[in-house]
C-alpha cells in the first residue's frame, strides 16, 4: 500500500486508509498538543478529540493540500477550543492556573546531577513561559521552532500570511526572552 494515497483514500471514506494516516500522524501530533497544552492526559484527550473531528471532516479535506498540515489545524483549533474552555474553569473557580509545568523532555543522562537539575528547570521554566504566551504568539513558535515547520507551512495552518507568522515569531521570542530574563533576575 503507498501511504502517499492514504489521504485520498481516507477522503473516500476508507477508514483503514484513516487508520494508517493516525498511526502515521500519531507521535507528531501528540507532541505538538502535548507542548500546547503541557498535560499529558488533556493532550491524550485531545488527540482523540482531533481524531474525531478529523474523521468527521475527512470528506471536506483537500487532497491537494498536505495532510499532515490539514491535520494541524485540526488539531490546533482543538487546542484553542481547550484554551478557550480552560480559562473559563479558571475563572468560574477563581484559580490562577490549574496544571502545574512539567519539561518536555529529560536532561542528558551524561551531565553531572547539578547541571541535569539546572537543565531541568531552565527548560520547565521556558515551557512554563512558552504556555503562557498568547495563543496568536505561541503557536508560531510551536510550529516553527518546536516542530520545525517552515514559515510558510506554518502559515497555512494558521491561516495567516508568512509575514505575520515571522512577525509573531519575532514577537513571540521577544517577549520569551524578556520573561526569562525577568524570571533569572528574581531568582
């Protein structure tokens, strides 16, 4: 089977095809939710969200345009609807944040303990500022310096020009390197 055609066939209405394409697509884009939402379990759900959706929109997806981009977007409007709802909760019960951060990933095993333990918490607190960017500013930079999309793809997910992506990626890490900096100053 040519997994180039999977999209198309899925499109049709084939559900192995759209099985192959999740199996595919699956690590990626747990990844892409995880770093949006930073919480493995609402990024599990929305992943099966995504999914859901994707399969009832399926027959609307353009297979001249690239799956995993259609997918993408997919993805990110569960990630704003969860945003969305989020802040809603937060308000109704007056909390100020309701997960805690967590890294992304593990420090290098061949560090020494106090550089893993540095390591650690310089990337947890970059995760922590990275979530609380605003979304119009996040989710350039999680396309295009956490998943390494070009601009330009990154455009297309987002539905904007690639000039407002690189403006908002500029503005994004502007305002990332200032709260770091901030952040290193009180502590």
């Amino acid at each position: 089977m040519d997994s180039g055609d999977l999209p198309a066939r899925a499109a049709a209405g084939d559900r192995a095809a759209f099985s192959d394409l999740m199996r595919e697509t699956r690590s990626a884009l747990f990844r892409f939710v995880r770093r949006y939402v930073r919480d493995e379990q609402d990024a599990l759900d929305l992943l099966q969200e995504t999914y859901a959706a994707a399969w009832l929109a399926i027959r609307g997806y353009d297979p001249a345009r690239p799956f995993e981009a259609w997918l993408r977007t997919v993805a990110l409007n569960k990630c704003r609807d969860w945003s969305r709802r989020r802040f809603v909760r937060r308000i109704i019960r007056g909390a100020t944040d309701l997960s805690s951060p967590q890294a992304l990933a593990v420090p290098d095993a061949a560090m020494a303990p106090d550089e893993q333990i540095d390591a650690a918490q310089s990337l947890a607190r970059l995760n922590f500022e990275l979530s609380r960017l605003p979304p119009h500013l996040k989710e350039p930079l999680l396309l295009t310096a956490i998943e390494g999309r070009s601009q330009s793809e990154a455009a297309a997910i987002l539905k904007i020009s690639v000039k407002a992506v690189e403006t908002r990626i500029a503005r994004g890490r502007k305002t990332l390197a200032l709260r770091l900096r901030v952040a290193s100053d009180d502590g």
